[in-house]
C-alpha cells in the first residue's frame, strides 16, 4: 500500500462511526423523536457511508485499476465498465 491509498484502519473506523449514526437513528425512531431530528441524523449516515465509498474507491483505483491498466484493452475495458457501473447503481 502506498501513500495515496486509504489505511484499513481508517475505513473501519469510519464504518463504526456510521454504524453508531445509525444506531442513532433507530434509537431515535424507537423514541418517537421529533421526525425532522430523526432525518437529520440518517442524513449523517448517509454522508459517512458515502465518504466510506469514497475512501474504498479511491483505494481501490490506487491498489487495483492504476496496475492493471497498463496491460490488455480488454481488461482496461472491464475495469472501466467496472467502475461506470458502480456510479450507476447511485
């Protein structure tokens, strides 16, 4: 792993972070809190799992894509479409 790639430590603290949000949230639901303050506090998931997704693509280009780019266009062609894809189920 170089520089420019995320730690795992990171990423799994980031991921108890969100999972703690979401306790939140259910814990907040469960309490009949008011709903504008329970959507506020799923809208904190939300933005810590996308950061979360971030943070692992960006891993992922570093570690994976950027090495495996220089070979055959075929399998360039599927890391693209790999990628593409993952932006489309968003």
């Amino acid at each position: 792993m170089n520089n420019n790639t995320i730690k795992k430590d990171e990423v799994l603290k980031r991921i108890k972070i969100a999972k703690g949000h979401l306790d939140k949230v259910r814990r907040m639901y469960e309490d009949g809190a008011y709903c504008p303050d329970i959507i506020h506090q799923s809208k904190a998931v939300q933005a810590a799992l996308k950061k979360i997704d971030q943070m692992i693509l960006h891993g992922h280009l570093h570690s994976c894509v950027l090495k495996d780019l220089h070979g055959d266009s075929n399998k360039n062609e599927k890391l693209i479409d790999e990628i593409v894809e993952l932006f489309e189920k968003t």
